[in-house]
C-alpha cells in the first residue's frame, strides 16, 4: 500500500538528515525550484489534496485566494496544535520524520511566495518542538532552508513557536493572536487569513499533515496522489486509533478506507472479544457513530453524508461497557473548560451543558434538561465567533439523540 | 455618498456604502437588539444577539460587524434567529446574579432592554450561583462582575477611546472576567478613574459609586450642561434629583468629547452642593470683605474702571479670562475689553 506520510516510519533514525535525504529526502524540493511557482500552485490543485487539520479546505484553492501582487509580505503557517481529544498524528511526523514537514513548508513557501515561516506547536509537546529546531537548524546548514535556497535566489526562514495550552489556539486565528503575543482569542471573519493574516498580512495556515503530502505531490506528479483514495477525498490520511481496541495506534491507509476495517484489521478489533458500541471517527468534535454505522467510508463526503465528519481522522472505539452519558459530561467538561469566552452562545453555553449533564450524571435532572441541551445544541451552532461553538454542540447532539435510552434513565 | 439597496425582512432599504447590516437596519427602521455593541466602541460580534440571516452566507451573520452590499437579502426575523436571541438573554440571566428589583441599572439596563423586547419574563434554564467578590476599592466606581456580561465595551474604551490601558479580558471560558492591570483591585490598579468604562457599561457591572442608593433611574432628570472646569466645553448630563446631581455622564453624540469625560467633570461635582461657595458678591470694605447685591457689585466695577481709565489710560487695564469657562465667555470678555474698555491688553489665567 502507497505511503505518504508514514513512509519512513519504520526506517530507524528517520529523523536525521542523512537517512531522510538517502530515502529520496529533499528530491521534491530540488524539483521544485526548477519550476515557476504557479506550475506548483495548479499542480497541488489538480493532486485534489484538502487539508487534514478538520475542515477539508482545498490547499491548491486556498493558495490561490492570496492577492496576486508579489511584492507583498505573506507567511506561512504550519498548525501543529494538535489539540483535538483523540488526535496524535502530527506528533508522529514532527517526532520521526521532521524533514518530511520542512520539505513541505519550504515547497509551498516557494509556492507561495512566502519568506517567513511559523510552526506553531502546541506546548506539551516541548521535546518535539526541540527535535524539530535542530531539524530546521540541520536543514539550514545544507541549503534546504534559509538564505538563497539550494542557489535559487529564494529565501525561506522557519520559527518554531510553542503554544501554551489552549485548545482554541488551533483555530487559525486565535493561533495567530497567539503569535502576535494576544491573548488566543479567534478573529471575527471576514476579513480572512488570506488578506488580513498574521500582523495583518497575507497568510496561508496548513496542517502538519497537509503540508507533509505536497512533496509527494511534486516529486510524483498530482495523478499518483489524486489516484489513492476516493473522488473528491484525495490521497492517504493517517488514522489515529484510541480506546479499547487491541492495538492502538496510528495507521496510514487511503481516503475512504471503511472505519470496519480501520477497527478490526488496522487495530486489531475490540479489545477482549467486547462488542463494539460507539466509535467517535474523527476526533471529540465529530458527531459519534453506532455500532452500526461503521461501515461508512472514511472520508469527507461519506462521513458528511451521515451527520459526522472526518475531522482530524482521530478514532475512539468504546466497546459495550462505555456509559455514553459519562463520556457526554466528559466532553462536556473539556468544551466549557477550553472555550475562549469571546462569544456568549460557547461560553455561556458550553457551561450550561457541563451544568446540566453534571446534574443528570448525579441524578438530580429532569426530562426537561435533555431537551435544554438539545436546544442549546441546536442553537450554539452556528452562531458564534469561531467554529469551536459548532465542534461543542454537534458531538453532544449526537450522543443524546443516538444513546437517548441511557440519558433517560437518569433522569427523574 | 454612494448609496445601496438592499432588502431587509422583504422590504427594500437604502444604506450608505460601507455601513454595516446593523445600522442599514437601523436607518430604515428596523429593530435589532444589541449588547456589545456602542458606536463608539464599535467592535463588537460578542454577544451575537444581533445575529442576522444573510442570503447565500451560511450560518448567522452578525449584523454589527458584516458589511452591507448592493442586492443583499436580509433577514432579521426568522425563528432560528429568535430562538438563538433568547437563548442568548436567558443564558446571561442564568449566569450572572441578575435581580432587577433592586439594581441601580434597571431602566437603563441593555441586558434588561433586551429580555422586555424578546418578552422573556425569566430564564428557562436553571440559574448557575455566581457570587464573586464586588470590587469596591476604587474611590469612585463600584466593579461587580456578577453582572458583567463580557461585552468588552469597558475593555475597548478604556485600550482604545481613553488609551489608558488599565481594563482587559482575563482568564477564558465562564471565568472572563475584567480585571484591571494584572489582576489587581481597581482602587489598586493604574487605573485613573475617568470613569468611561462606566459610562459604556451596558448593565450595572461598573457603576459610579456616589450614585449608589440615591435614586431609580427613571427619578433622575437630566440636565445638559456644559463642564465648568476648563475651556474644552465637554458636553454632559447632570441627572439631578430633588434639587441635588446625583452623577454626571458625558453626552454621546455632541462634540467635542462624545461622552468621554475626566475624573473631575464625570466625579468632581460635590463642590456644588458645598455650603463654602460663594453665593452672592463680596466687596472689600475696610479691609473686610462684605456681601453685595449684583447691582452693587458692578456698579462698583464699572465705577472703579472708568476711574482708572480717566487717570491712568486705557493701557493700565489688563483683562484675564479664565482657562476653565467657555470659548463664548471669553469671547465675550475679549470684545468687552477691546470695545467696552478700549484695550489690547486680554490674557488668560494658564499665561500669567
Ligand atoms: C476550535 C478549533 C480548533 C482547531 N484545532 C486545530 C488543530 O489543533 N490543528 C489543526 O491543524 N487545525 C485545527 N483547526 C483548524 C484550523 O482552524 C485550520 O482550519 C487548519 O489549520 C487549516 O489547515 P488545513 O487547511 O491544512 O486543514 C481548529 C479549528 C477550530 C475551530
Ligand atoms: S465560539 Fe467559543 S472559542 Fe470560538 S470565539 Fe466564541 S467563545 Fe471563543
Ligand atoms: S444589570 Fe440589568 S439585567 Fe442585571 S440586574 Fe441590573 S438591571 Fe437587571
Ligand atoms: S464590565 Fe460592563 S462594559 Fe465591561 S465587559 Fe462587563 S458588562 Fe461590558
């Protein structure tokens, strides 16, 4: 099966610059240089790839949104955030595989024109932020980064900025007050990153793991990535499998792999020969499926089809002991702990919930709370600042109206 | 200016280019609540209470930051909208200790203003205890955050109509709260008690602190006047009752401070009511000053004047106005002393 992403995974000492140019490293960026950037830019369009980090936002469609003067200032981003409950794909990239990312970002700085480059990473994962400056300053030393490329005349720096643990800070904006030194706060949009980006100028943000597919692209050609996966779900995605299965981890397999199959070939099946009961298919925010649900596609369109999503690709499996009402205030929890506090709908909102499946989870609801946050659900969505609002209310919506029976029994 | 047209709740509507949904509504009569928004704060998209449905624009927009456009469709009414406004007032009444019986806000309270208006007698969620410490530390403003509906309008005045940089947004989630420095009591903080944050409060989070207990809002008349303590002729409200000014708030819409006031025009009024003042004039006589009537008093001026200008000339008389009255009162002592007194010698008080 093609590998994209996890392809050196296996080679021991991937991280170091000799292994990783010795597998092929830094060929795509060679190939690159050699090209007019709009050739990249209708290249990465036509490979169909979509952005990995939730939303699916074509990237060829995106660079092209940046205003065509190049003489202004435009920076890139790489979200490696990662805060997403039941997510740990970028980690494995950035700890493992450095160059694979360095390579992506300075192929679509070229692309882009851009000259400074950010990797914002969420705090916690401090050692990889370490590995990741001496892959940049490795890189550097080579010609693969900084002034004068590879004596191409283009210039690309990268900063490695840490987060301080907030979940929002991996929404775009909020990421870039972060940067700026704000408080995390999401922007109002319009205006969007493309005009009005980090210090007000032209920025495209990508994923960890969007960026770490553009060199494939380059190297091999747009149709040997938009012939994996399905039609508009073009390319690998790496899946993060958590929960009681058998063997947890991260798995890379083509867009619209069945989860069936992701559950019991990739991980090995539920742990301890229990039945399966639940499975959230793209981290927290996505709306959780039944037991029977599961032999959807996973990728964006199929998962969209049946009310959830694709989101990060991170997978929680709950066999038949998991109670869905403690996993709903667990969420519940989490949501009204990591909103901003902007917007009234989340911060108001987000807490409300927490109160009220709290009072249900210690026997002290009514009937009348369930349908409080089904309402409060149905409203949040939709009506707030940024789309953490929309990330709270849906998985919660889900798990009441799809495991309705355990809520009502206990309530009074 | 380029006008638009647009259609709001099916009828056709006007609006200038560049104005936002919000005041193209307002313009052509059409009601919708705010709470974080204040024209002269103007950045807003908090609350979301003024949420509009946009043809062709998914989700709600909000209507005070969303740009009007030529051939837009707006909707300001739909039961989605309606709903997400009274989730919105009732989520604020079930987290914050709002009880209007007693509270120095009511009948001029925003959040208030809202629930009348989308008929919301109480909150249909159950209320959250909210009983955080009210900061009374500074000498003129109570802060209490129980009814602090994160607006951000007190934030935005003090960072970027004053620019004095004290309030801010801190900490995240339910726990936003104002905080004043680095978390420090007000009366503790860098705070310079101008008191704009308190005029832009759109409930009784911040409120002036000598106005504690004296009266309903709807007792107090208003009386626009014009700030006596220097020449720049702020525009303010004496809201008076029984005779006494009960607190001052600088006009919104006038120049030239457009509601902005200092620590002594909004708070420094108690001289007023001061038995010390001067109610009537004084005439030295041997040595002694001595109540006079009006007439007396100027007789005794233009008597002494003209005295002085029969002797000594016109030159040994110089005219100071005073750097706190009015431009018009000093114009009028300018062309009293040239044409009246036939001299160029006029000054001011801050010159001499
Ligand atoms: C609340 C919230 C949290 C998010 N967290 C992340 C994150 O941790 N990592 C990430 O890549 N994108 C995250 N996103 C999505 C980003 O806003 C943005 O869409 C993404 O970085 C774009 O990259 P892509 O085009 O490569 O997907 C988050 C969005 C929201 C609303
Ligand atoms: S939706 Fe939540 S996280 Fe996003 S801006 Fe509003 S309060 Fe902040
Ligand atoms: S602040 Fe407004 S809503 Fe709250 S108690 Fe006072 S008048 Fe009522
Ligand atoms: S104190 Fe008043 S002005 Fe400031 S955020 Fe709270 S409600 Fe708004």
């Amino acid at each position: 099966m093609q590998k994209i992403l996890f392809k050196n995974i296996d080679v021991p000492d991937a991280r170091s610059l000799d292994t990783y140019k010795s597998r092929g490293g830094y060929a795509a960026l060679k190939k690159a240089l050699s090209l007019p950037p709009e050739k990249l830019i209708s290249m990465v369009e036509e490979s169909g790839l979509r952005g990995r980090g939730g939303a699916g936002f074509p990237a060829g469609i995106k660079w092209k949104f940046l205003p065509k003067d190049r003489n202004r200032t435009i920076y890139l981003i790489c979200n490696a955030d990662e805060g997403e409950p039941g997510t740990f794909k970028d980690r494995h990239i950035m700890e493992f595989d450095p160059h694979l990312l360095i390579e992506g970002m300075t192929i679509t700085a070229y692309a882009i024109g851009a000259h400074h480059g950010f990797i914002y990473i969420r705090g916690e994962y401090n050692w990889i932020a370490k590995l990741l400056m001496s892959a940049i300053i490795e890189a550097v030393t080579e010609g693969f980064v900084g002034y004068n490329i590879l004596n191409s005349g283009f210039s690309f720096y990268i900063d490695v900025f840490r987060g301080a643990g907030s979940y929002v800070c991996g929404e775009e904006t909020a990421l870039m007050e972060s940067i700026e030194g704000k408080a995390g706060r999401p922007r109002l949009k319009p205006p969007f990153p493309a005009t009005f980006g980090l210090y007000g100028e032209s920025t495209v943000i990508h994923n960890v793991s969007t960026l770490s597919c553009v060199p494939f692209i380059i190297e091999k050609g747009p149709e040997a990535f938009s012939k994996i996966g399905k039609p508009r779900s073009h390319g690998t995605k790496l899946f993060g499998i958590s929960g009681h299965v058998n063997k947890p981890g991260l798995y890379e397999y083509p867009m619209g792999t069945p989860l069936r199959k992701l559950i019991y070939e990739a991980a090995g099946g539920v742990r301890g020969g229990k039945r399966l009961k639940a499975v959230i298919p793209g981290g927290l925010s996505s709306p959780i499926l039944t037991a029977d649900e599961i032999d959807v596609e996973m990728d964006f369109d199929s998962l969209l089809s049946i009310g959830s999503m694709l989101g990060s690709g991170g997978i929680i499996v709950m066999d038949e002991d998991t109670s869905i009402p403690m996993i709903a205030q667990k969420t519940a929890k989490f949501f009204a702990h990591e909103s901003c506090g902007q917007c009234t709908p989340c911060r108001e909102g987000t807490n409300m919930i927490k109160f009220l499946i709290d009072r249900i989870i210690a026997g002290k609801g009514g009937h009348t709370d369930l349908e409080q946050i089904l309402r409060l659900c149905r409203y949040i969505k939709g009506s707030t600042i940024c789309a953490f609002g929309a990330a709270a209310a849906m998985p919660l919506n889900a798990m009441i109206k799809k495991f309705r029976g355990e809520f009502e029994a206990l309530v009074r | 200016m380029k006008k638009i047209a647009l259609n709001i709740d099916g009828k056709d509507a006007q609006a200038a280019e560049g104005d936002t949904i919000l005041n193209a509504a307002r313009e052509n009569g059409i009601y919708i609540p705010t709470l974080c928004y204040h024209p002269r704060t103007k950045q807003a998209g908090k609350c979301r209470i003024c949420v509009v449905e946009v043809k062709g624009l998914p989700d709600l927009q909000v209507s005070c930051s969303l740009q009007a456009r030529d051939g837009m469709t707006v909707n300001t009414t739909s039961e989605r909208i309606i709903e997400t406004r009274k989730m919105i007032v009732e989520l604020y009444l079930s987290s914050g200790r709002h009880n209007c019986i007693s509270c120095e806000a009511s009948g001029e309270c925003e959040l208030q203003d809202a629930a009348y208006h989308l008929g919301l007698e109480k909150s249909n969620f159950p209320v959250i205890p909210k009983d955080l410490p009210v900061d009374s530390s500074s000498p003129m403003i109570i802060k209490d955050m129980n009814k602090c509906i994160q607006c951000f309008r007190c934030v935005e005045g003090c960072n970027n109509v004053v620019v004095n940089e004290v309030l801010e947004m801190g900490f995240r989630g339910g726990d936003m709260t104002v905080v004043c420095d680095t978390n420090k009591p007000m009366g503790k903080s860098s705070c310079v008690i101008c008191g704009e944050c308190v005029q832009l409060c759109p409930t009784a989070a911040l409120l002036e602190k000598k106005a504690a207990g004296k009266g309903r809002t709807w007792e107090l008349k208003k009386v626009r006047t014009t700030c006596p303590y220097c020449g720049v002729g702020c525009q303010m409200h004496l809201h008076v009752k029984d005779n006494e000014i009960i607190k001052v708030t600088g006009v919104e819409d006038a120049a030239p401070n457009f509601g902005t006031l200092c620590i002594k025009g909004r708070f420094g009024y108690d001289f007023v009511h001061s038995p010390e003042r001067l109610r009537s004039p004084l005439i030295k006589r041997d040595g002694e000053f001595v109540e006079a009537s009006w007439e007396e008093a100027l007789d005794f001026t233009a008597e002494k004047l003209l005295e002085i200008k029969k002797t000594h000339g016109t030159e040994a008389i110089v005219g100071i106005g005073c750097a706190r009255t009015t431009n018009e009162n000093n114009y009028i002592m300018m062309k009293f002393m040239r044409a009246a007194v036939g001299t160029n010698n006029v000054d001011h008080c801050a010159r001499t």
